[in-house]
C-alpha cells in the first residue's frame, strides 16, 4: 500500500515539476512501475495456483465422496438383495442421476446387476438356492466365539438367535443341545435346527432378505411384543464408538431393537475386524447390550470403550 501511495504523490508531483530533475522523476516512476508488474504477475499467479489447488482438492474430495457412496450401496445391496434408484437416492440424499452412475460403475465391475429402476445383487438367486451366506470371512474367529457363546446357554433356556454369519455358527455348535427353545429371524438357522430333537424352534414373520436368508420389517418386529426370553445373541456389521451398533440395512434396526427389548440379557457376537467399522444406520448406543464376545485380536482401545460403556467384554480363545 505504502508504494502506491508512493506512486500517487510522484505522479501529482510531476505536474508540479516539468522542467526540474524531469530525468529523475521519470526514471523514479519507471522503477516504481516496474515493481507493480512484478508483483501483479505474481498475484496474478498465486491466485492461479490456490484456484486449481481448491479445484483440484474439490473434484478428489468428490471422488472419495463416490467411492463411498459406491461402498455403502454395494453393502446394502449385500444385506437387501435389491435396491430402486429412487430410494437409494433419498438415502443418500443425492439425484438421481448420480445413484444411476453409480449403479454403473458398480455392474461395470462386475458387482451387481443393473435393471430398470434399480440393481440386484449378482448371483443372489444361487445364493438363496445353495442357502450359502454373502459374509463368510474370518470364520475362524466366528467358530471360536460360536464354541464361547455355549458356555452361556443352558438346558431350558428360551433364546433368540439374530441372523448373520456369526449366529449361524451359534446354531451349528448348538446342533446335539437338548431342552432349547430358539427364536429366530434366519431361515437357514430355523432350518438348520428345526428337526434337532429335543429342541423347539420357532421362526419370526417378515419381508425376506435374500443374501442373508432372514426376515426382516415391521412385521418380524411385531413378532417380539410381549415375549420374555433369557438371552439374545445379537450381530452385528460394524462396531463404532461414535454411531455404536451399526447396520447395513434400515429396514433392520426395528427389529433389532424389538429383540433387545424381549431380552433378558443381550449379547452381542461380533468378531474383532467388526471394531471401529459404522455401517450405514446406527442402531443405537453401546448401552443397548450387556455383554460382547469377541476373539482376541481386539485391540486395547477398543477393550477400553467397552469398559468405559460397562459393558463387560467375554473373549473367545
């Protein structure tokens, strides 16, 4: 600023002094201009250099935008089956137009498959056919907590088993147990048991879910009003401290709630990959449960959140 004042006072200053030191005077103004074209140049190119840095931030800020949208509708879609453009579209409050490239993308890569107003998920019908489960990883930490679960349940006992990969390996340690009453959500856990002797198995309503062979909407929920059981063992897909119990499907989370509030004792079965991971809709706080039972590559952080939430922490070795 202080130059361009410098710069004003020269030039009232010349019509003052034409005749005297006119030499000087110009050469003074030369310089003087000089420095204000250097230094607009360089404005003029640190401008350009912040726009295309924020442009450049914004458009990779977008694509990591996508690329999550991308995941979550690819777990959905896991958990439901099938998903319409519009309802995707209010979920994630974007257009349209913007869940059908998506959509795109992912039938591109060969993850599902695109139909008129909406996608399914590729291979679903062999799936619901060979009663095969979509989550099948880490199965060795999921036998281990199954085996740990049955140190809980005894001759008697009336319990609630959710569906999901975990509580299935529940209902296979379970197969021999006699005097048991089981309540479930899961077709291949009713199937499963339900010509064991010895043991009464009774399935919930619904709207079925095929990549997870459950039943899942109002109705299963419904299913829950009034009865009293001594133990749910409740699954999950991700465990936050933030969102606490979290699930890929809405449709879900009436009916988990409806389980905990019919239970005596919730726990919950969910092995170590699962901690610090928010799936799409949150359930609700940690408090919802009583106890967890986990495998032992939980990390300290996490056993500290259970703590910190009085929640006691049973793990599986």
């Amino acid at each position: 600023m202080d130059k361009w004042k410098e710069v004003t006072q020269i030039i009232q200053a010349e019509g003052a002094c034409i005749g005297h030191n006119h030499e000087t005077l110009k050469n003074k103004v030369k310089s003087l201009l000089t420095w204000v074209q250097v230094h607009t140049a360089f404005f003029i190119h640190l401008f350009l250099f912040i726009f295309f840095f924020l442009l450049t931030f914004v458009l990779y800020r977008e694509k990591m935008l996508a690329n999550h949208r991308r995941d979550k509708i690819l777990e959905l879609l896991q958990e439901d089956g099938s998903a319409k453009v519009l309802d995707l579209a209010k979920l994630f409050k974007v257009t349209e137009v913007t869940i059908r490239q998506d959509l795109e993308k992912l039938d591109k890569d060969g993850l599902i498959i695109r139909e008129h107003g909406g996608a399914y998920l590729k291979n679903i019908k062999d799936q619901v056919q060979t009663f095969s489960l979509t989550h099948q990883e880490h199965l060795d930490k999921k036998e281990l907590i199954a085996s740990k679960c049955l140190e809980f349940i005894e001759s008697g006992d009336t319990i609630i088993l959710d569906s999901g990969s975990t509580t299935t390996e529940v209902a296979r340690k379970l197969k021999g147990v006699k005097n048991l009453t089981i309540i479930t959500n899961a077709l291949n856990i009713a199937l499963m048991l339900g010509a064991e002797p010895g043991m009464e198995v009774i399935v919930t309503g619904g709207e079925f879910k095929p990549p997870t062979l459950s039943l899942t909407g109002q109705k299963a929920a419904d299913f829950f009003k009034g009865l009293h059981v001594q133990k749910l063992f409740l699954a999950t897909a991700g465990i936050s401290l933030k969102a606490g119990l979290t699930y890929p499907s809405i449709s879900d989370l009436v009916v988990k709630k409806a389980m905990i509030d019919a239970a005596e004792t919730t726990y919950l079965v969910a092995d170590s990959t699962k901690m610090g991971k928010a799936s799409l809709a949150s359930l609700g706080a940690l408090s919802l449960i009583d106890y967890i039972i986990t495998d032992a590559g939980i990390e300290e952080k996490h056993k500290q959140v259970f703590r910190d939430n009085e929640i006691e922490l049973i793990i599986a070795s």
